[in-house]
C-alpha cells in the first residue's frame, strides 16, 4: 500500500487541539537529548510545519518507519524574535524576481533549518484520549501538518526545543495567514521555453504541438518550511539534455484513433484519456514514433517536476496554482463534472492541465525522491512497490504527478499509477515528451557542461 494511504487519518487533524498538563515532560533522554525537568519560561505560540525529524536526514534513502525519530517544526512565524528572523533570511535569501534558481532555493532552505527548526521534548497528555509525542509523530511521520504550537522554548545541545502545552491544527489553506506573501507568487521562468514547437501527427488529420523546453538544473522536491510528504526530499537535479513536451494530455479522441479502445469513465473526445494500462500507454507511444519518425515516450518523474515548475527552484505552495488548475479527470464520487482540456490558462511554458485532478503517469517506478544529486535520473532501473487488488491483479507502481489530493494541488507533490491502469490519489491520465535531436538546444549560452556543474 502506498506510503502516503498510511496518512488518510490526518484529515482529522486539520482542526487538531491538544491540551498538555505544564511540566509533564517524559524522561526519553535517549531519544531526544532533551533535559527530563521541563523547562521555565514564559509560554509562547508559534506557527510553521510539523513533520517527523528523519524527513531531513540526507543519507536515508527509503519511507520506511524509525522509531527513534522526532517530531520537529520548522517556524514561519511567532515571537518576535522568529518575526525578525523570518524577516532577515527572506531579505538575504529572497531574490527580488520572486523567483528561486538552484542554489538560491538550498541556500534558502539551509537558513531556515539551522536557524528556526524546534524539535518536540517530550510531553505527555492529561486527556488519554489524544496523542502524546509518540502518538503525534506517527500522525505526521508520512506527511507534515501547518500547526500552531503554544509552549515553552529553551535550548540545550546546540538544539532549539519547544515543550508543547498546546497544539491547534491549522488548515493548508490559512497558511497565508503567515506564509509570507512573495512565497505564494506564480512561478516566472528563469529560461523561456524555446519558441520552437513540433507537431505530432496522430493521423493525417489529428495532431497535436510539443513545446521545446530548456536543459537546465533545479531543486526537486520540497523544502522543510512548506508542507510536504515523505516522499518528497528536495535535492539536486541536473537535466543535460533538452526535450519536447506536449502541450496537452493525450486526448480520448487521439488515443482512440491509435489504439481503437477507450478506458475512462468521464467520456468525452477532447476529454484526457483515463486509466490507460502502461502496455496500451507505450504501444500509443511506439505509433507515434514509427509515424513521426522521432522518439515518443512518457516524461520522467524529473521531467514532469521541472516542466511544471517551469525550471524554478521556488517552493511550490498551492494558491500559486489556482488559475492553472483545471477539473479534468474528476472522480465521479467528487460530485463534480469533469472539464475537456484547455479550459484553464497554461502555466509560463504554455503547458495545459500540468495540475489537475488527474494524475499524470510518469515513466518512472514508485518510489521516494533519491536524497542527494542526480544527474539525467531515470528512477529505479526495477519496481520498487508493488500493488495487489482483491481480484488477484498486481503488478508495479510507476510515479504519478500534478494531481489534486485532500484539496491540495502542487508539482512536488507525488502519486502512484498501476501498472493495470488503476490508481491510488486520482485518475491517471498521461501526456508524452519527444526527445530533441539537439541534446543542449534551447538553453541559451550553456553547454552540457555548464549545466553539470
């Protein structure tokens, strides 16, 4: 089962209020290093994301469960003392386009970290009926939650702890209620995409455009500040080679004239064609190669990350989204009618439906984001979570992406697409890249080199 169904009981904990009697720290020195005594001071509230300690620990390189990790938060807002450290980072760190390249966005992640991480002491809960520190780490140890944090700070070991005295949920769509507001502005392109495009032909009569986008590096993942899941560790990552991205998902109307079937539930011919099986997916792209005499096949997990985020390393906060979300490939249970494609503005690569409520299925196998630099990545070279349906079907998980999940829409954000065509977080739909016969085209002045570096 995919790590992420493991947190379908933290939709309750959006309006989460716990209670916690002053001064009922634990002794866990062995788990924390924090003093057993709990500590004095004045009772203060502070606001950011709370997610489990071993998110930000580069050398481990899968989801699985560790008990002697933490939770921890990383604050946005607070005393005055956070306000003013908030304040000096964004001035030192923030560049004035709103828009973060590579090492601005680690440089910017690093100082929040170092300089505003808390981890939790340990506390226990006089109402048996809710967590205590255990129990609040295992509800955000697979995905994180915005919380407002009232207790008492102190520090010891070189580490800022806070000793909760209450905890109040804070729903993902009131973080702009301290999230700064250049944080929440739409992506620019650092590089435009090229104005070449290449026309598919379907058949002699149906085609469709692909946008040339740059080679380029960026920070894939997301950052500790915003909230995230597991799954989504923010690293390095170097594209050498430009390529050809569709504009639009592949249509019922185009797949139906390659491959003579049509799987989805909202019919529709300028529809996105839905829960297609990977064997039909890849047969559709072996047409279209031999047709266009060029390389058609699905987009990398990276591909998809960096197109959607048009080649920035800016933190991918949902409101950023808004006017390119579009309601395709709406699950009949959401009560909401699904829209044909193009309905809603491209993002600044001109690329429609890049975040919907469909979830595009990458060429990639499931798994977490690899925690330190890659080059060119093409995910496992085998499967590496496997699913299995009551009716005896199974079979790997390929990385799925841009899709709506508890109301939130991000490119960072990750899904899973079966093999069979199922899924797990949304419809799978799917768009196509071609490769560039000119690796490093459209990336003006930089060699593969100067992009490795």
């Amino acid at each position: 089962m995919l790590t992420r169904i493991l947190t379908c009981s933290l939709a309750c904990a959006l309006a989460l209020l716990f209670t916690v009697a002053p001064g009922q720290a634990a002794d866990d020195q062995t788990t924390t290093g924090a003093a057993a005594s709990a500590p004095t001071g004045p009772v203060v509230t502070i606001k950011g994301n709370v997610y489990c300690q071993r998110a930000m620990v580069p050398p481990l390189g899968t989801c699985e469960r560790n008990s002697t990790y933490i939770p921890i938060l990383v604050a946005m807002d607070g005393t005055a003392e956070i306000k003013a450290q908030v304040a000096a980072i964004l001035k030192e760190y923030w560049p004035a386009n709103n828009t973060l390249d590579l090492d601005q966005a680690r440089k910017l992640n690093d100082a929040w970290c170092e300089k505003l991480t808390y981890c939790f002491t340990p506390f226990d809960i006089q109402d048996k009926q809710l967590p205590n520190r255990d129990k609040l780490h295992h509800e955000i140890e697979f995905g994180s939650h915005y919380m407002a944090v009232t207790g008492v700070l102190s520090e010891k070991d070189g580490k800022k702890w806070i000793t909760p005295t209450k905890l109040e949920g804070i729903r993902w769509y009131e973080k702009d209620t301290f999230v700064p507001a250049q944080m929440l502005l739409p992506d620019k392109p650092l590089v435009q995409a090229g104005d070449k495009k290449i026309t598919l032909q379907v058949t002699d009569k149906l085609s469709f455009n692909c946008i040339l986008l740059p080679a380029g590096k960026f920070w894939m993942g997301s950052p500790f500040y915003q909230i995230r899941y597991q799954d989504e560790f923010p690293h390095e990552v170097v594209l050498t080679k430009s390529y050809y991205m569709a504009e639009i998902p592949v249509t019922q109307e185009m797949f139906e004239a390659v491959i003579s079937k049509n799987p989805s539930t909202n019919i529709g011919p300028q529809f996105p064609v839905e829960n297609v099986p990977m064997a039909d997916i890849q047969e559709f792209c072996r047409i279209l190669s031999e047709k266009n005499h060029r390389k058609v096949r699905l987009p990398t997990d990276a591909e998809f990350e960096y197109a959607a985020q048009v080649g920035t390393s800016s933190p991918c906060f949902h409101e950023k989204y808004v006017d390119q979300f579009s309601y395709v490939a709406v699950k009949k249970a959401e009560g909401i009618p699904s829209n044909p494609i193009k309905t809603k503005q491209p993002n600044a690569w001109g690329l429609y439906d890049m975040v919907s409520c469909g979830w595009h299925t990458t060429g990639d196998y499931k798994m977490c984001n690899f925690r330190g630099k890659e080059v060119d990545p093409t995910g496992p070279a085998r499967p590496v979570q496997q699913y299995a349906d009551k009716d005896g079907s199974h079979g790997p998980l390929y990385k799925s992406r841009g899709g709506w999940y508890y109301g939130k829409v991000r490119p960072n954000q990750h899904g899973a697409n079966k093999d069979n065509g199922g899924y797990y977080e949304g419809i799978a739909i799917f768009r196509v890249v071609v490769e560039a016969e000119s690796p490093a085209a459209s990336a003006p002045g930089l060699t593969v080199e100067d992009i490795k570096k």
